[in-house]
C-alpha cells in the first residue's frame, strides 16, 4: 500500500474526493483528503511541503488552486528538491 497527499482548493473537493475514492478501491492507496484541502491563508506550495510524508504528493491544479503568477524560486524548491530529499513524488492534475 502506498500513501497519497492530494493537494486541492475548497472548491475542488468533490473532484479530489471522488478521485482519492477511485485511488482507494483501485490501487489500495491510503490518502490523506481532508489534511490537503488548501485552506485560508495557505498556498498549493506550502501544503505540497505539508505532505511530504507520503509517497506521491498529488497537486490538483485548477484556477482556484494555482497562482496567477509563480516565481520560480518559490515553487523549484517545493515541487523538486524538498519531495527528493523525503523521498515523495510529486504528481499534477488538471
């Protein structure tokens, strides 16, 4: 069994539960829906960074999860050196 952090706005959540059900009964995977809901005053980013502790770090991008504008500096470490150091994957949806 592998673990999975989806990563997903408020607005997103009946996609994100409805994809984490299918990755459930599908694949077995154990997943953390309710910790990866973006809240007031986080970003995609910072909660990517919350779940690290599991295998594969699932990034839903849709425009109410994604920034207008990302700066490089910002999303590298994030999405590339912080999950390799953990050993996670990282994984987008659209």
């Amino acid at each position: 069994m592998f673990t999975v952090f989806p990563c997903y706005a408020a607005q997103d959540r009946d996609l994100a539960r409805e994809l984490c059900e299918f990755l459930e009964r599908g694949a077995g995977a154990r997943v953390f829906l309710e910790d990866g809901e973006i809240r007031s005053g986080e970003t995609i980013l910072s909660k990517a960074a919350d779940g690290l502790q599991a295998a594969v770090v699932l990034l839903l991008l849709s425009p109410d999860s994604s920034p207008a504008r990302w700066v490089r500096r910002e999303w590298e470490p994030a999405l590339f050196e912080q999950p390799k150091e953990y050993g996670a994957k990282v994984a987008t949806l659209l």
